[in-house]
C-alpha cells in the first residue's frame, strides 16, 4: 500500500511587507516583488516624455486667423506652410493665404451640389471627393482630372492623400443602414479594403456620420467613427487593430465621444476634433493620451490640417476663420 506523504508537505509562507504609503513588496520562498501604486497621471507623463523629441506646449497658442469670406465652412487642407484649400456649401473651392489673406482663387468643382472631402497631393495638388458622381478628382495645371470611381453602390466621403502617396477614401452607404468602410488606392488600384478585422468581425458601425481618415507615419490607418463613438487605429493590413481610442483616458466623460476629423503630425501624433465639447484631443501613435487643446470659441470645428511648418490648422465653422495654432516647441 502507497505511503501518504502528503503530511512530509509544507506550504511556504506568504510574507507581505508595506514599505512606504504606496508600495507593496511580496516574498514567497526566495522570490520576492514589490507593487508600485502610480497614477494615470504619471503613466502618461512617462509614456509622453519617452516617445517624443519635441515637447508639446504646455498650452496651444493661436498666431493667426485668416478670414474665408465663405457663409458655410466644412472643410480644409493645408498646402505648404501658409497657404490652404477650403469649402463648405458650394461647387466651388477657395484658396486662403496667411500671407496674402484677401486673394482670391477659386477652383471651380465638377459637383453637383458640393465636395464631401477634401486634401492635397504629396505635390500640392487640390484633391476632392464628389458623393453624387461616386468619384475622386484631382486639379492638375488648373485642370479637373477623375481619378477614382468608387464601387458600385457606394459613395465617398472623407479623404487624405498618406505621406506615402496613398489615398484613404471613406465610403457609405445611401441609406447608411450599412457599416461604413474605407478603401485604401495606390494611385487608381485598390491597395486594400479596412471592412472587417482578422477574425472577420466588423470595424467599423452603421449611422449617418460619415467616417474621417487619417494615415501615420508607420503605415497605420487612423479613423474616427463618431457612430461607435471611438477612434480605431490599424495597422498597414487594414486588419489587425492596434488600439481603440475612446476619449476618456484620464477624467470621467458626462457626454459621450463624438470624434471627427482627424490628423497626424511629423512625429506620428494623432489629433482628433471632437467638435461636440469644442476640444481637441492629442495621443500618441501607441494610444497614450498627451494633451487637450481647448479654446472657448472652438465648439464648431469643421476641419483639421498640418501645415510643413508643423503648425495646426483648424476651420472654425462659426466664425468662418480658420485658426492655427501653434502646439509644438
């Protein structure tokens, strides 16, 4: 008959030991770990101090505005470092100018009503998206040129031409019973489709808000889907997703996140307008929350855009000016 050993069997004692307020060191046999009790505060700080060269300010700063003389203001794209492109409700698309403010050029559009999206090429050329002819267009030496034609059934939103010199073109839905998607062109070909993630599930929600696009530095694809209240971030698959951003890293929200346009800076930063409490939202490409910039007379932000002057440029839909702002050191 088996000998019982088990009385031969000693449990090793469990030592905890509280060294300061916020510190705990565990010892079990001769293995021993202490427990840090830090703050988001301080999580993020770190995390903010190790992944950037230059620092953010400590608060935004606005060195001028420039008036578009237009009645409706909804979108905008830098071109170099003072000039931009800007429309609202019309065919047509006004050329702005920090230096010059009163030149007018107008760029008359092939759209029935008004564009839906608007950027600029790696070359500067005026880029823009028309929803009833399901097309994307680009004005080449003061001439309209139909780039794209979308999928049948669906129609164009948002836009932005990556620094790679891809074009990320949101799509919806006529109904937009429907989950949004995006589509990702090198040149006229489709390079990829951003619909379902790797385990074949949904990304992105059905509603009427259209999805805003935005590409990194390191072949992310950033988009803001104000219908799931969330910014998604994926990798250059268009698959795997790297983070969600929900808008609330630190402070508890009484209202919920309604992101919309989107950008990204020279070091990778994403900057979401969330046009709803007048705030724009500042995370790094890893997800960590660095900074709100929050101006009272910011409620109606209706466009985002860098300039090469790593200055940020924002369509204030109430007064019709657009701002810009300097965030960097």
């Amino acid at each position: 008959m088996p000998t019982d050993k088990t009385d031969d069997f000693k449990i090793p004692s469990l030592k905890l030991n509280k060294i300061v307020e916020k510190e705990l060191r565990i010892e079990l046999l001769d293995y021993n770990a202490t427990l840090t009790q830090t703050s988001v505060h301080a999580l993020i700080d770190g995390a903010s101090s190790y992944t950037h060269t230059e620092e953010l300010l400590r608060e935004a700063r606005v060195i001028a505005t420039i008036p578009t003389g237009l009645e409706t203001l909804w979108h905008l794209a830098c071109i170099g470092a003072d000039e931009a492109w800007v429309s609202g409700w019309y065919v047509s698309i006004s050329r702005i100018s920090k230096i010059h403010p009163n030149t007018d050029d107008d760029v008359f559009t092939v759209c029935r009503l008004f564009p839906t999206g608007l950027s600029s090429t790696k070359e500067g050329e005026l880029m823009y998206s028309d929803w009833h002819s399901r097309s994307i267009y680009v004005v080449r030496n003061e001439k309209t040129e139909k780039l794209i034609t979308v999928p049948t059934g669906w129609f164009p939103d948002r836009l932005c031409c990556t620094r790679s010199g891809d074009i990320l073109v949101s799509l919806s839905k006529k109904d937009h019973k429907k989950p949004q998607k995006v589509i990702c062109y090198q040149g006229q070909r489709v390079k990829l489709e951003v619909e379902k993630d790797e385990h074949g599930d949904l990304i992105f929600a059905a509603g009427s808000n259209s999805l805003y696009v935005a590409g990194n530095n390191n072949g992310d694809i950033c988009v803001s889907d104000a219908n799931a209240q969330r910014v998604i971030v994926l990798d250059k698959t268009g698959r795997r997703v790297r983070f969600i951003y929900d808008g609330s890293p630190v402070t508890s929200r009484t209202l919920s996140f309604g992101p919309h346009h989107i950008v990204t800076d020279s070091l990778s930063q994403i900057i979401v307008a969330e046009p709803g409490v007048g705030c724009i939202h500042i995370i790094d490409q890893n997800g960590y929350f660095l900074r709100f910039v929050e101006k009272t007379n910011l409620s109606y932000i209706n466009g985002l855009s860098i300039d090469s002057k790593k200055r940020l440029w924002i369509a204030n839909g109430e007064t019709k000016e657009v701002m810009i702002f300097q965030y960097l050191n």
